[in-house]
C-alpha cells in the first residue's frame, strides 16, 4: 500500500496500529498520520529497537494492510 492510500486512510488504520503497538499513545498515532519514518522513529524511541528493527516493524505493517 503506498503512502498517499495510507495517510488517506489513517483514521482507519490507527486503529490497527494501536492495537499492534499498544505503547504508542494515541497523540503520537495523531501526529504520524501515515508518516512511516515518524512511526518508525517513535517505536524505535519507545521500545528501545534498532532503526533497521522499526522500519521492518512499520514495513511488515503495511503488507498487512
């Protein structure tokens, strides 16, 4: 899924999102709308993973989408 059908859809997927990364608080979901690099970065800041480990995490995400 590209990334102008994600941020069009976000609301959504948030929901989805929350439900895999249920660390992430709802302003952050708010804030990314669809932007996978934040995303990454948030998840990588908040569960201590590698930047290679949260990008895998948000790519295997929108496969599933």
């Amino acid at each position: 899924m590209n990334k102008d059908i994600i941020s069009g859809k976000w609301t959504q997927i948030k929901g989805r999102a929350q439900a895999q990364w249920g660390d992430l608080t709802d302003d952050i979901f708010d804030v990314a709308e669809g932007d996978s690099k934040y995303l990454a970065g948030k998840l990588q800041e908040q569960y201590g993973w590698t930047r290679e480990r949260a990008e895998q995490e948000v790519q295997d995400f929108e496969r599933t989408l």
